[in-house]
C-alpha cells in the first residue's frame, strides 16, 4: 500500500483549518514539499506547541511527503521570534535533506500563496494553487498526521488546539475528535473569564463566530478565542450579512486603504476591495452583483480588521461576491501577469500591531502545552470534517464499536476523508449530518 492509500484510509486532512484531503496532494509530483508553521492568527499557539513537541515526527512526515511526490526540497516555515520550536526544529532536521525556512512576525505569513512566494520565489497563477509551480504545502500538524498514518497505521481521531481569550487559563492540549468546546473550555482552560462569552473557531481574523458554546472539536479546530459578546471585535462581526452590506453601501468613501494593505494585492495580483465595495451602490433593485476584483482574495480579514477607518466590511463584501461568482459559475478572467508591489515589505502588518487594533492585547499571553487528558463520556462527529462530502455512514444506531474503527466512507469518485472512532463506544445516534458516540464502560 502506498503512502497516498494510508494517509486516506486514516482520514487525514490539512489540520491548520482547510481540511483538504492530505492524500490526493501526496499523488502529485513537486519539487518543493513545504510545511506551514507560520500560524499568525492572534492569540493561537497550537502549531508552535506540535512543533516544540513533535519535531522529528514532523520531519518523518517531510520525508515520507517529499519521497512520494519525488521532491528535492523540503523546508518547514517558521516565525522567527517562535525561538523554541526554531531550535527544535532544526534540531531534528540535523542530517535530512529538510530545512527551516524563517518567516517575519507580520499578517498574513500564513497565506499559501505569500508562503510558497517567500520560500521559493515563484507567484502562483492567478487562481491557481501551489502544485502549479511545483510545490505542496500542508500544515504541520497534518504532516505529523501522515507520519503517523504511514508508520503506526494511526487515523485521526485526536485534535490538537488553543483555547485562549477570556478563559481562566489559556492552553494547548490535545483532545479527541467531537469533544465539546464547552467542555474544553470548563476542564482544560479553568473555565470562562466572562459571564457571556461567545467563540471565535479558528482565530479572530479568519475564524467563525459562534454562539453556540457546545460545538464539537473536529478536524479542523485549530484554536478557540473566547471573548465577552459585549467585546466591539464581537459586537462588529455578530452584525448579519445584511446589515454589514447596508453600512458599506452608505458609508465608504472610497479610501483605497483596504486595497492598499491587502496582502494579495501587494503581492501583485487583481484584488481590490475597494472597488468590491463600490459595487454595494448597485444593490438597490435588490439583486446580486459580483466583482471580479474579489475572486482571489484570501479572506484573511486585514481590511475589515486593520485597514479601513471606518471599520466597514470589505473582506464579507468581498466573501459575498465570491459566493455569487460561484453560483452563477463565473471564473476568473483578470490579468495572469503577476508583478510584486514595491511597496510590500513595508505594508506588512506587524502581529502585535494587528492585535492592539483589535483590543486583544490584554489577551496575548502564552497557551501553553498541557498534557491534560480529557475523556469526554460522548462525541459529536460530524459527517464532514473537510473539503469534500460527507463520509457515508458504516454503522447503525445501537452498534459497539472499537478505538479507531472507521465510522464512514468516502464517497464514490468525491473528495472526503473517513471518520474514525477516537474511543470504545456505542452509536447513540445518527443523522443525516453527524454520529453521536458514548463512550462504553
């Protein structure tokens, strides 16, 4: 069996947020493997802390990813200021063919396509991805996935996160899959430091909002911000759709800051925020404009965030009139010249600059490891945990099953990954959406 099979039949998926299905990138040919340890989310530690933790099982999976799609480079990414795991790191890639690569301290360092950019000097085509200048990228934690996947026959059934924000005691722990984030939160962070907290999943800038306090952990949490509902970053980005939009239509003045500090328009490519929220003066018979200036924005929220003085929403305009290209199946047709801005290095925004606009500074402070073992007495798995379908369920309702058994299977000729079971359970239910396991005494 190859490394491609393995990693599919463990279900693994890019685990820094994506959830793209590890194994098809590992059937590709490359030159470049290159692992994402960037993490500039706020107030998120989990990729540091796999890291300082997992180093050499990291670079086991850089070789066994660099040899199945026969690439000559390997280079792990890395903020510099994170010195621990720089040192560990590099200590373990002593005598390999797999390097580190050091990254500034700035927003969005993350970015595929800032990342493939810093590391090898090539600009991916206008909506395309990495392999289309012969690299692949995944997450560091998911390249440990498929070490481990490779090695031990493991399958994902266990999720590494940040819990941070307004908690007693911020932390980085690893947890089993379908763990509720309220239980997360109460066992393992000390409980929440405010009397009505709401979630960020996935970070402040690129994560989703949540109220409802008892969402599972699923392969792709990277992290909780937990802040008081009565916070202005919460009180900004509980606003609807419908209502952002309407502030945009009335109030921008056309400033350009958006653009200007966008980091894939610094990079060269046709995104322009501002010119997306111009189209929002077109809305008033009620239908549905696009702009094309949006399509290749990576949602990383600079200027909703950072940018614009008035603190209006281009990156939801700009999430609006993707989601409108898509139904209506338009693709990009911009330029494919790409040309670096000359003014890049000095419009990157600085981490701890991006958190004092936020009034998240009183938050920044280490998440660090815990070896806490928490064993939840019932899991919340959904179908879906990724790109692709939902897996299709394997069990019924009553079913015993064992630690790391296959619940689901991928869809015939789809995109998906096989959930697995983390612990001895029983299926207390099953929907059309997800699996309920309690544990079995």
């Amino acid at each position: 069996m190859n490394l491609a099979d393995k990693v599919r039949l463990a279900g693994v998926v890019g685990a820094g947020g994506g959830g793209f299905p590890a194994h098809v990138k590992l059937t590709a040919r490359a030159e470049y493997v290159i692992a994402n340890g960037a993490e500039c989310e706020p107030l998120l530690h989990k990729d540091a802390v796999i890291m300082e933790t997992q180093a050499a099982r990291l670079v086991r999976g850089m070789q066994l990813a660099m040899e199945a799609v026969g690439a000559a480079h390997g280079v792990i990414g890395i903020k510099a200021k994170k010195k621990h795991a720089v040192e560990v790191v590099q200590a373990a890639c002593a005598g390999t063919t797999v390097r580190v690569h050091l990254l500034g301290d700035y927003y969005p360092a993350g970015d595929e396509y800032d990342l493939v950019y810093s590391v090898t000097g090539r600009l991916i085509p206008p909506g395309g991805i990495p392999i289309h200048v012969g690299a692949v990228v995944n997450n560091v934690e998911t390249l440990v996935n498929i070490a481990e996947a490779a090695e031990q026959d493991r399958p994902v059934t266990h999720k590494t996160l940040t819990i941070a924000g307004a908690v007693r005691t911020p932390v980085t722990f690893t947890v089993p899959i379908g763990t509720s984030l309220r239980e997360c939160v109460e066992r393992a962070a000390g409980g929440f430091a405010t009397d009505d907290p709401v979630y960020s999943l996935g970070g402040l800038m690129m994560g989703e909002v949540t109220e409802d306090l008892d969402r599972p952990v699923t392969k792709t949490t990277t992290g909780v911000v937990v802040l008081p509902r009565g916070h202005h970053l919460m009180e900004r980005k509980l606003k609807k759709p419908a209502v952002q939009a309407k502030i945009g239509k009335s109030a921008c003045d056309q400033c350009r800051y958006c653009t200007e500090y966008c980091p894939r328009y610094l990079l060269g490519y046709a995104v322009e925020p501002h010119q997306v929220m111009r189209t929002l003066a077109f809305t008033a018979t009620g239908a549905a404009y696009f702009n094309q200036f949006a399509a290749l924005c990576c949602s990383c929220g600079l200027c909703t965030l950072f940018a614009c003085p008035e603190e209006l929403y281009p990156k939801e305009a700009c999430d609006a009139s993707k989601a409108e290209m898509r139904a209506a199946n338009v693709k990009w047709t911009g330029p494919s010249e790409v040309k670096v801005h000359p003014l890049r290095d000095g419009r990157r925004v600085p981490i701890k600059t991006l958190a004092r606009r936020m009034h998240v500074l009183q938050y920044d402070v280490p998440a660090p490891w815990s070896a806490t073992v928490l064993e939840p007495q019932r899991v919340v798995l959904p179908l879906r945990q990724g790109a692709g379908a939902p897996g299709q369920p394997l069990v019924q309702v009553g079913a015993r099953v064992a630690a790391g058994q296959p619940l689901t299977a991928i869809p015939d000729k789809a995109l998906g990954s096989i959930i697995h079971a983390p612990f001895a359970a029983t299926v207390a239910e099953l929907t059309p959406s997800q699996l309920v396991l309690t544990r079995t005494p």
